[in-house]
C-alpha cells in the first residue's frame, strides 16, 4: 500500500445512495456530503476495515457531524445499526432527517462528559484533538468501557514532522478566524494506543492522509479475546 493510501474508494452508486438521503438539506450540506465521502481518505478506509471485520455491529459515531459516514456503512451493510452524537444541533438535526427509516438514532451530546452508549464499535473522527486536553483520556476511557468489539479513530498525529506543522499551522488559522480561543494539543499516537491497550485492546495504527498534506492516521483497537 502507498504511504498513506487507503484502499480504494467506494462505488459511486454507494455514494450517490448516501449523498441522495440529503435532498432536503441545503445546498452547502448536499456538496459537502457528497465531496466529503468522495475525498476524505477516511471513507474508503473505515469501509475496508469494516467490510474485512465482517461487519462493525451497532455502530457509536461519536462526533458524527452531518452523519454521512456512518449512514453510508449503514447502507453498505458494513454497520447493523448507527448511535450517532453530535455537539452541533444543526448538524444532528440533518442527520436525523437523513437517517429517516433506518435503523440510526442521532442525538446532541456534549463528548467532554456524555455517556457513550454500548456498542460492538465506537468509532470518532477527527474529533479527539479538539476537545480540551484534560477532556481526551477520560473520553478514550469511556468509549473503551463502551465497546465491545473494537475502537477505531482517526487521529491527528502530533509526531508526523512537516505534516504535523502544516495541520498545525491549519488548525492555529482556522481557528484565529472563528475567534475560537482554545488551544491545540493533540494527544500522542503512542498515548493513545498505550491508553487503550491497557483496557485491554490490541491496537494498530496507519497513516490515513492519502492525497492530503495532512498528519492523520487510523488507529483500530481490537478487544483481545
């Protein structure tokens, strides 16, 4: 595999499937779904890696956003059922209305200090980093306790050189135009893994930057058996 590739993306059809959930959503909500599931190396990655687990079972997408990721497992099969939360109640309320009739449920939660609810897979997309460093570990903590089978996470890699500058350096001016003060502080890959091992996982990490300049990689901890 090419440094940093996932596998290959998706068929279309499973895409437009998805993407076409969101027709009664905005205009900017109908591209970026669609261009999202298309370019986000994470797709095709989190797809692969379900498809080869035989399935990710009842699914908890923590910091599912709009929920595209998670309704696209859910209707490639690779997911059984989706437990979806989300801060933003915008963003919740367009997964709900795209969700309709699927066996997903998505809810507005505030990951610092929510439950995480039991499922076969917890699974958190460029979400850890963002949250208050003091907020991480204990969160790590909960979504293992939670999980039954596997934890997977995408996480921005602190210890990847010019790309960890460069994301960096991204995440320092998107948020000096947001006026968001908080500061960035990513927890280690090594931390990470060590954390979960400790609960009992068995844990990989990858890179998953394929075609971005970006530090980000695809941890999955398997509980042991």
């Amino acid at each position: 595999m090419p440094d940093g590739a996932p596998n290959s993306l998706p068929d279309d059809r499973l895409i437009e499937a998805a993407a076409a959930r969101y027709a009664g959503a905005s205009r900017f909500t109908r591209g970026y779904v669609g261009s999202k599931l298309r370019r986000d190396p994470s797709t095709a990655a989190i797809l692969a890696l379900a498809r080869g687990a035989g399935g990710l079972g009842h699914l908890a997408d923590l910091g599912c956003g709009r929920g595209q990721l998670a309704l696209l497992l859910l209707l490639s099969g690779a997911a059984a059922r989706v437990t979806g939360m989300d801060y933003e109640e915008a963003k919740v309320a367009e997964a709900r209305a795209a969700g309709a009739g699927l066996p997903a449920d998505f809810t507005r939660a505030d990951l610092v200090s929510a439950a995480v609810p039991d499922c076969d897979t917890a699974l958190m997309v460029d979400v850890l980093y963002q949250l208050p460093e003091a907020a991480q570990a204990p969160l790590l903590d909960r979504m293992a306790r939670a999980a039954r089978r596997r934890v997977v996470l995408r996480l921005f890699d602190p210890d990847r050189g010019w790309r960890s500058a460069f994301g960096m350096a991204m995440e320092r001016a998107g948020r000096a135009i947001r006026r968001d003060g908080a500061a960035v502080r990513p927890m280690p890959v090594p931390a990470v893994a060590a954390r979960l091992e400790g609960m009992g996982f068995r844990c990989a990490a990858l890179p998953c930057w394929a075609g971005t300049p970006l530090p980000n990689v695809l941890l999955v901890a398997e509980r042991r058996a």
